[in-house]
C-alpha cells in the first residue's frame, strides 16, 4: 500500500490541460481561461450620469442662477446636439451626457421654474459623472490563462463586450458500474440484491466538478462484458470503473484492465475507506477502479479524481478540496491508514468549521453518511486526536 499523498501524486502527475474551444460567456462560468481574456470597449464606454437630475456646464452653474432646459437624453439615447452654453438637459442615471457637458446637477439640488432650473450651488467639473474608461480601458485583461472564470470574472467580462472566450475542453469522463447484485435505484427490492448507488454519485460528482459524463450502465459479474464495457469506456479522457477491483472469484475489473492494455501505476492505498483503489493509464486516459461501497466510491472520487479532472480542465494547482477545521470531540486513525470519518460541519464561533463525527463509523455506514455534511480527515500518523483538534475537513454540500 502506498499512501495517500504518494498515490495522488502518481495521479496527477504528467497531467496536461486538454485543448482549447472558444464558448459563449453563458458556458463559460467554471471553466479555465486558456488565453487571456482582454476588454473590448471602455468601461464605461462614455461619460455618463451618475444621477437622475440635469447635464450642465459646471463654468455657468451658481448658486440661484436659472439656466435655460434643453432637449433631455435617456438612457440608451446621444443627445442630438452639444449642451449650448447657459442651459441644461435633462438626464436619466446611465444616460450618455451631451457633448460639452462636465456635470451632473442632481435632481433634490436643483429649483425649476418655468422653462428653467437653478441650482442650489455652483457645481465643479466632473460632479456626478462616470467618466469613459475610468473603471477600464478597452484591452485590459480580466482574466488570465489559467484563471477560472468565476461569476464574478464572467460578469465584468460582459459588461466589457466580451462574448466569446477560449477556455480548456470539458473532460469526458466514462463511468461503469458493475454487479450482479445491483437494482436500479428507486426499484422494487428484490432477495439478494441492494440498491445501487455509486453510478449516480460518480455521476453528480463529476459533472460538479465539469466533466462530461458518458455511462455505460451497470455490468453484471461476467468477465466477458467487464472486458467489453472496460474498452467501450476507454475512449474518453477519464474511466472510472466501480466494484470488482479485488480479488474474489467475481472480481473482473482488474483482469478486463490487463486486457485493454491499461498499465497499473498503483493498486491499494493506505486511506479508509477505498483502500483498495486501483489507478493506471492507456495512453493519455486516466483509469480508476473504486471499490463497490458507497462511502469508499465518494472519498476516492472526491481525494483522487476531481483534482484531475480540473486540472485537465487547466487548473495547475487543483487538489482535494479540504478546508480547515477542529473536532468536537476525541477521534484518531483507523488502522494505520488516513481515515475520512463521516462528521457533521458547523461553523465555530469563530468561523471556524467544526466536525462532529457520526456515531457508526465504516464503509459500509451509508446511513451515517445520510446524517454527516463530509467528513472530517484523520491522517494515518496523528495518533489520537483530542476535541479540539484541528483537522483538515471535506464538505460535500
């Protein structure tokens, strides 16, 4: 067995980000920038009001003195002529300001009378205007290669009059379940068989984490379709086979690798549960075998697979998603190897997150899962861990 930071760096080491497309910005939130990603227009495009009120020249404002009201602008419209001297347009917030116009007056400061509005005071150049390219000028980058496009990063992208950007290619990750036992999920129970479970959150978790996913179902204990729907699987980016990867008289998923050509890089890791975990390579496709319990299914796809697959997608630095936290009460390692017990998270006083481990611990504790928000991480060498403790934690919200 190897541990957990050694087998994830066999797995991701070597990775390359996928190749390039070009997506509207609608598809764009989540993925990586593979160019950077330049401003087209100036933010704002042109001087505009930041009040509702009237565009004036500061030069002719004082305090009581009535100027004559021009033609007004909406926003959306160009005024039809530059603001003459003595006189004011009224303007909308947002609206272009007429050429020749250096200020705002806001509507609360301004007295009007018939055919005129006078300010409460003379106004300098500039007050209440939003100045062409005061936020950005056209060209600046807003993201750069390598940058997730956060909603945020997507937001200013739009507002910039970007449409389009070149990102990295989803991944396409094919998944394969196998067992005899299997029932569909929400089907009728039948004697001798469970509900299978592990396609569906192979499922949800990869597309979180950006995949494409392409299922092949669920294959009976039969070595000849394991072989078949193992090389049907490996014509994508990622394989993830699930169940079969020991070595019991029904176990095939390892046989049916050897058969496709799939090259071992590790087999078994010091981590509960998933001990069993199985990682090889055929070419460039990346190759998993996780073993059938739920628990075991979720904690290999969440330590091992989504950082591969973002950092496929152009995320260099991708790794587990642990975040810091402290236990409530006492926990430690479960034989020797790093354990990933099912916790309740809630934030501390101080923000904190703290981990409350669920009373039935174990693999095959799906029900304890169903009461947990993650897990809380005790690595393999802690010892006994005391409330208190802080320890790394993975949510699954």
């Amino acid at each position: 067995m190897i541990s957990v930071d050694r087998a994830l760096e066999l797995v991701l080491e070597g990775i390359e980000p996928l190749e390039s497309e070009r997506v509207g910005l609608a598809d764009a939130a989540g993925r990586v920038a593979a160019e950077p990603a330049h401003a087209a227009v100036d933010l704002p495009p042109f001087d505009r009001s930041a009040m509702d009120g009237f565009a004036v020249r500061a030069a002719d404002t004082a305090a009581g003195v009535p100027l004559r009201l021009a033609a007004g602008v909406a926003a959306g419209e160009v005024a039809a002529a530059a603001l003459e001297p003595g006189t004011a347009a009224p303007v909308s917030t947002g609206a272009a300001l007429p050429p020749g116009a250096d200020a705002v007056l806001q509507s609360e400061l301004a007295i009007q009378s018939d055919g005129g509005v006078a300010p409460d005071r003379a106004l300098t150049p500039g007050t209440h205007v939003r100045v062409r390219g005061e936020d950005l000028r056209a060209g600046a980058e807003l993201a750069p290669a390598g940058a997730v496009l956060t909603l945020p990063r997507v937001s200013a992208l739009a507002s910039a009059g970007v449409g389009d950007v070149t990102v990295h290619r989803r991944p396409r990750l094919d998944v394969v379940v196998t067992g005899s036992e299997l029932l569909p999920v929400g089907a009728p129970p039948e004697p001798g068989r469970i509900h299978e479970s592990n396609g569906l959150m192979i499922r949800l978790l990869a597309a979180r984490a950006g995949a494409r996913v392409v299922d092949h179902g669920v294959v009976g204990d039969d070595r000849s379709a394991t072989e078949d729907a193992v090389a049907a699987g490996l014509g994508g980016d990622v394989l993830v086979v699930s169940g079969g990867v020991s070595v019991g008289p029904h176990d095939h998923v390892r046989p049916a690798f050897e058969a496709a050509g799939v090259e071992e890089v590790f087999w078994r890791v010091r981590i509960k549960p998933g001990k069993p975990l199985w990682f090889g390579r055929r070419g460039a496709t990346l190759v998993f075998g996780l073993p059938g319990n739920p628990l075991s299914t979720i904690v290999g796809f969440c330590v091992f697979i989504e950082p591969a697959l973002r950092r496929l997608q152009g995320e260099a630095g991708a790794r587990p998603r642990l975040e810091a936290g402290r236990l409530t009460a006492p926990a430690q390692a479960s034989d020797g190897r790093t354990t990933f017990l099912t916790a309740a998270l809630r934030p501390g006083a101080d923000g904190v997150l703290e981990a409350t481990p669920t009373e039935r611990q174990g693999s095959h504790m799906t029900g304890a899962l169903g009461e947990s928000d993650g897990f809380a991480v005790a690595p393999e060498e802690a010892g006994e861990l005391p409330a208190g403790a802080p320890v790394d934690v993975l949510r699954l919200g």
